[in-house]
C-alpha cells in the first residue's frame, strides 16, 4: 500500500488551517516524473528544481559531447537521470513545500489518494473531538491507602499456601 505524508499550508491573515488546502505526497516511483520530468517539474510548480535539473542535464551533455561519446551514452546519461528523478520526485516535492513554509502533519498509508484522505480525515477529526472535550472533574469518592502494619513481624504470621505456622503439607 501507498504512503503518503501530509502537508499544510502556512496560515493565511487571522485564518486558521484549512484542510480543503492540505497536500498528499506519495512515496514511491513517480512515472510522469520519470517520462516527462521537465513537464512534471513544471505542473507541480517546482522551479528550483526544474532549474538544477536543466542545469545538471546540460552540464552532462556537454561533458559526454565533448568526451567524444554521442548517442547511446547520451540517452544512457539522460535515462538515469530520468530514473532518479521518478524514484526522488516525492522527497523533491516535500523538500520544496517544507521550503514554502509548509508543516508536516505525519503520514498516513491507503489504497489509493481517496482512501488515504478518508484515513487522514477521520482520525484528524476524532483526534480534534477528544481534544474539544473537556476532561472529568476530579471524583470526590474514597481515597484509598496502602496497608499499615503494626508491629514487629511475628513467627505466627502466615506466608505462602500453608493454612496454619508450622503445619505440615
């Protein structure tokens, strides 16, 4: 099952959290990130990242064109880079949100985004309800104290399964 971690917004002017606003991010290999980084980069509004990445993808193509290696090795180069961006891109998203001023809320596992928001929801809402309830006042029942004993222990004095001192089994 998928993993998501939970993101909020930082308060607007005197509002408080809005939870239509909150952001799941999927742990996991992301497969627009990995076919279409530059776009997937762009639609999820991650610019510094979008930015390294044509820098880092450039600076090797270079590398490799002045190297003499043209072609497979250039595809091969551009592949891995492909690769890590899918298996990163939710630590990327989460790196870029934290950025903003986003907090963590924690994690949450479902099925699919659907399941993992009923999740969320509905503890975060069970969580606000014990909260909101105030707790019981104290009992005035009967205060209880541990056992006084009186006096030097005895050789009278029975311990164990033994009905009476000194009898036999």
């Amino acid at each position: 099952m998928p993993t998501y971690t939970v993101h909020e917004p930082p308060p607007r002017e005197g509002k408080s959290a809005d939870p239509e606003r909150f952001v799941f991010v999927r742990d996991g290999f992301h497969f627009w990130a990995f076919v279409l980084a530059p776009l997937w980069l762009l639609y999820r509004r991650l610019w510094l990242v979008f930015v390294a990445y044509v820098i880092v993808n450039g600076l090797i193509d270079w590398l490799l064109t002045l190297a003499g290696l043209k072609g497979a090795a250039q595809f091969a180069a551009s592949a891995v880079i492909a690769l890590l961006l899918g298996l990163e891109a939710g630590a990327l998203r989460r790196w870029t949100l934290e950025r903003r001023g986003w907090k963590t809320l924690g994690f949450v596992v479902g099925d699919d985004l659907e399941g993992a928001e009923r999740r969320f929801f509905g503890e975060w809402t069970r969580k606000a309800n014990v909260e909101a309830v105030p707790p019981p006042p104290p009992s005035a029942g009967p205060q209880y104290t541990a056992p006084v004993r009186r006096g030097a222990p005895s050789g009278g004095d029975v311990i164990g399964l033994f009905p009476e001192p000194g009898g036999t089994s």
